[in-house]
C-alpha cells in the first residue's frame, strides 16, 4: 500500500536529535599545556551520541593532571600500566577508568604522545534531556561513559566537544578535590570551573571575592 499522499518518510539520520551547533576540537586543541585545554574547556560542550540519541551538557568543572611529576597523577614517576597506557599516546582522546568499585571518570588526554598529562571532567550544566552531572560519577553515568570508550578518539559519532561560541564566563581557580596525601599537590591551583549551581563542590565566598 503506496504512502499517503503528503506522507515523507524519514531516515534514521533525519530523527537523529540535532547536535549543538559549533567548531568540534579536534586534537591540537588537546596538545597544549595541560593547564590551558583545562581552561580553555570551560563553557565548551561535551557531546555524547549513543543509541540514536544525542546527549550534551556544558563544561564547568574540571582538573589539571601534570604527569609523572605530579603526585596526584595515576602516572605519577612515570607510572606506565594497563590502565595508564592510554595517557601516554597521542591527544585528543578519553581515559576512562574505574574509581572506588563503583564509577567510571572521564578524562581527555593532553600533550604530545610520551608525556602521559590529561584533564579530568568533574561536572557539567546538563543539556535537554539530561540528569544531574555535578561529579564525575554522576557525569558518566547521566552521558553512558564506561570503559567501551577508553583510548576513543574525542571525534563524533561518539564523544566529542563543540565550542559552540557561548560568551565565556570568569575561570576559578582552586585546588583539586580528593587528593589529599599528595604533599604540595594537595594544594596545588589546578581545578577550573565557572560559578555554576552544577559544581561537584560549590565556590567558597572567598573565592568569588578574590576575582
């Protein structure tokens, strides 16, 4: 039986949701100071394409990872196993690992291949459709991140990041959480994020005062 008349049939791309409109970084993005990407990923958008849906949130948290230097580092002394291999290849792609028996991180690797740095994505202004992703946790599972994407290239159709022009809003900058025991890197100035109510940890006042 031939389609009624005005009757258009569609193609699994044209019921695709839409992706946010923008520039998709690509890998020199990622293969700068570590400290920069972090910053510079702010108000950017992670993009998340999975069983025919389109999933996104705005970044608005993240942390700087320095390497074997750095003793909150998984490849801390230059630390190279199975699960940091990942860090020490080329830029632009995800490290995802499992954390407390219980959830996955995402994390996009930085630099040049052979120097194992990478930023760790905290939270997000969940798009459309999105639940809450205020923790790294809480971030994975709201996107459907897990070890499937470790080592995947941050190009679509999968994961990947769009600066879609939003205006850029003023950088925090704090010391990162959970990494006590780690000496000076307790303290250390290397977590980014934009005063937003979907922070894993809110801004002290004091810190707003010091802009």
């Amino acid at each position: 039986m031939p389609p009624a008349r005005g009757w258009r049939s569609e193609s699994l791309s044209e019921r695709r949701p839409p992706r946010p409109d923008g520039e998709i970084l690509d890998a020199s993005f990622f293969a700068r100071d570590t400290r920069e990407v972090a910053r510079d990923l702010l108000d950017k958008v992670l993009v998340r394409e999975v069983d025919g849906r389109v999933l996104w949130g705005r970044l608005v948290e993240v942390e700087a990872y320095l390497g074997p230097d750095d003793l909150a580092a998984h490849s801390r002394g230059g630390r190279r196993t199975a699960r940091t291999e990942v860090m020490f290849g080329p830029p632009g792609h995800a490290y995802v690992y499992f954390t407390y028996g219980m959830h996955w991180c995402l994390n996009f690797v930085t630099r040049e291949a052979g120097m194992p740095q990478a930023v760790l994505v905290r939270a997000l202004e969940p798009g459309p459709g999105v639940g809450r992703c205020g923790g790294p946790g809480l971030l994975t599972r709201a996107l459907g991140i897990d070890a499937a994407l470790n080592g995947a290239a941050l190009l679509p159709p999968d994961l990947y990041v769009v600066d879609d022009g939003a205006p850029k809003r003023h950088v925090y900058v704090t010391a990162r959480v959970g990494v006590g025991g780690t000496g000076v890197w307790e303290k250390r100035l290397l977590r980014y994020v934009v005063d937003s109510p979907a922070l894993s940890r809110h801004l002290r006042p004091s810190a707003r005062r010091g802009r």
